[in-house]
C-alpha cells in the first residue's frame, strides 16, 4: 500500500499596526526576481500574472515604506538592498528550521502509519542532518521512514538504547590518518560494537570554506579566519562540522578564541550560508551543496565519510534490506552526484566497524 507523506512548510506572515496582513507569496517572486533578473519571467515563473505581480510589489513597498526591487528600462529588475534581506531572512529561517520540520513530519507519518493497517514496513533512522540524508524519504516508497535528525552521538546513544534501528554519523576520509582526533575516536569507540554493530557506507562529502562570490577578502585557508576584518560563522557544538573544524584548527595551531564570531552559531550547512549569502559574515564552513545554492564560492578543506550503523540482526528485516535495494540503485545515486561534492561510491556496501577508523 502506497502512502502519501505529509510535509510541514513554515510561512512568514506581516502585520501592521492597524492589522492588515501582507501576501507571503511576496518570497517566491523575490526569489524567481533574483534568479531572472525580470518582472516578466519571475512572474511567469511563478504562475502570477505581471499585473499582480507589479501590484505585490507595490503593496509590499508602501508597507515598508522603502522599495524591494529595482527597475531599469532596458536592464531589466534587480532586487534592492531591502528586497536581499527579506530573500536572505526568509531562507535562512527555513534552513535553520529544516530539520526540526522534516523530524516533525516523519512523527506525524508514523502515527498515521500506526493507524493504518497493511502498510509498508517501519525503519527508524536517527542521524546527523545532511544533503544526501534529506533525500532518502523520496526514495522509500516501500517502505515507512521515520527520520529523526539528530546529532551523530545522540543518534549512536539512540541506536544503543534500542530507539532506532539505523544511525547515521561522519568520519573523516582514511579513518584516524585522515584525522580522526583521539575525542572523536573515544565518542565512537564508546558506542560502536564490532561484534554487534555493522557499517553501510553511505556519501562521501566535501567540507570546506564557504565565502562570499569573488571571495573579497581573499581567504585561502583557515589562518585567514585570524585575521581582524574577517567575521565566521559557526556551527553548534554538538555537529560533525563543528568536530571537523576543531580538529583542523588544532592540527594547523590556529588560536579559535581569536577568531571573530567564532561564538555565533547556526544548526545547518544552509542556514550557515544563508548567513554569508546575507552578510551576516564573510565565511562559514560546510558543505560545498550548500555553498551553490547560495550562490557562493567554496575553498575545499577536507572530505568525511557519512555513514550509517545498525545491528548485524537489523540487516536481516525487510525494511532495512528494501532500503539498501534503494541507496544501491540509480536513480538514488544518480540523485547524489547532483549535489556539488557529493559523491556516493560504495554507497550500500556493508562493512565492519574497525574499518571506519582503518580507511
């Protein structure tokens, strides 16, 4: 039995004092402007017509008391500085809330799940938020994901105490070579049991800067984050990219308490780049998938294995073995190879656990 999964999308709504509300479809003309750099196309783009178009345009304005969007005989629209950060605001509150949203919607399909009777069979997944994790609910048609994202040691405690089934988690490339630091090392032997767990390689991803276009402040490397008109921004402690960085910073002796914003954290790749694409700050470190759909340039620093683990008994149940017959396909792949340093060689191969700390 084929069953619809629901998804919960956030919407902004504006209020004035005298309560008349303003029409959020304001954002998706932004944007299709920002793309197009015309009224006409945004507009066809969207599935408004250029009158109405013109019209929300106009309507927003007066609400702001300032103008969104530049025009330009002959040179077509450009959105104005008001009209960036409206665009910027919106997607970085959708970045910093998509995992909350998407773990929000994989509870309500499981109580509907729960509801129904001879639907497809149940693989709960906990694991580290990620592009290519994202994709795995459009691809398990057969079978009912409940997809929780949690951070790579939550989602291992979650495996241990029996409240999932898969976990999904990120170790640098060639193991401890490739720079496993000794914590990180400890946080896995801690929770990983060669004798009881198994390893199914997933992606491989590459981390990295990420910098305004052009890269202005010509940043070359971390030593460049030292530097005292150069803001970062971070991610939260808990995260497999914050771990990355520490461990970078450490290995080329670079100070973090001197680096500016180092304290300021966001809890996505996206919603990182959201805030660089927003001037927020001038760099941010994650993913290169996340740099491109922002339209922003990347200086690659290393790449990290993503991967999940489950019981050697788990590999054994129905769902687990449909979902492997999906990440092996493809289509799944092909779908991985899309994303801007993603790459999804050996992507379904079972392994043991030593092997993540060997290569």
């Amino acid at each position: 039995m084929h069953m619809k999964r629901i998804q919960v999308v956030p919407s902004w709504s504006f209020r004035d004092s005298g309560g008349n509300q303003l029409n959020p479809q304001l954002f998706s003309l932004l944007g299709a402007i920002h793309d197009t750099g015309k009224l006409t196309e945004a507009t066809s783009q969207i599935g408004i017509s250029y009158r109405h178009g013109w019209n929300l345009l106009n309507t927003w304005a007066a609400f702001f008391g300032l103008p969104l969007v530049d025009m330009q005989k002959g040179k077509g629209a450009t959105l104005s500085a008001l009209g960036e950060k409206l665009l910027w605001a919106e997607q970085r509150v959708l970045a910093r809330l998509e995992p909350q949203l998407e773990s929000l919607a994989s509870e309500l399909n499981l109580e509907i799940h729960r509801a129904l009777e001879g639907v497809s069979p149940l693989l709960r997944l906990h694991a580290s938020y990620g592009y290519a994790v994202a994709l795995l609910p459009g691809f398990s048609d057969d079978i009912q994901l409940d997809l929780q994202y949690k951070s790579a040691e939550e989602a291992l405690a979650s495996l241990n105490r029996g409240a999932c089934d898969l976990a999904g988690f990120h170790v640098p490339v060639n193991g401890r070579a490739g720079g496993m630091s000794d914590a990180l090392y400890e946080t896995y032997s801690r929770h990983l049991k060669p004798r009881v767990h198994k390893i199914v390689k997933f992606i491989t991803r590459q981390q990295g800067l990420m910098v305004k276009p052009g890269n202005p402040k010509q940043i070359a490397g971390l030593k460049d984050l030292l530097r005292k008109e150069v803001k970062f921004i971070n991610r939260q402690k808990d995260s497999g990219t914050r771990a990355l960085l520490d461990e970078l910073l450490l290995r080329e002796g670079v100070n973090s308490k001197k680096i500016s914003g180092f304290a300021d954290e966001e809890f996505t790749h996206s919603a990182v780049a959201a805030f660089v694409a927003a001037g927020m700050a001038d760099v941010g470190m994650g993913v290169e998938a996340a740099a491109r759909q922002f339209g922003l340039d990347f200086i690659p620093l290393s790449s990290e294995h993503y991967l999940l683990v489950c019981h050697s008994k788990t590999l054994k149940q129905e769902a687990m073995g449909r979902l492997l017959a999906s990440i092996r396909g493809e289509a799944f792949q092909q779908a991985v190879l899309k994303l801007p340093g993603y790459s999804p060689d050996e992507c379904g191969v079972v392994v043991p656990v030593d092997s993540i700390f060997t290569g």
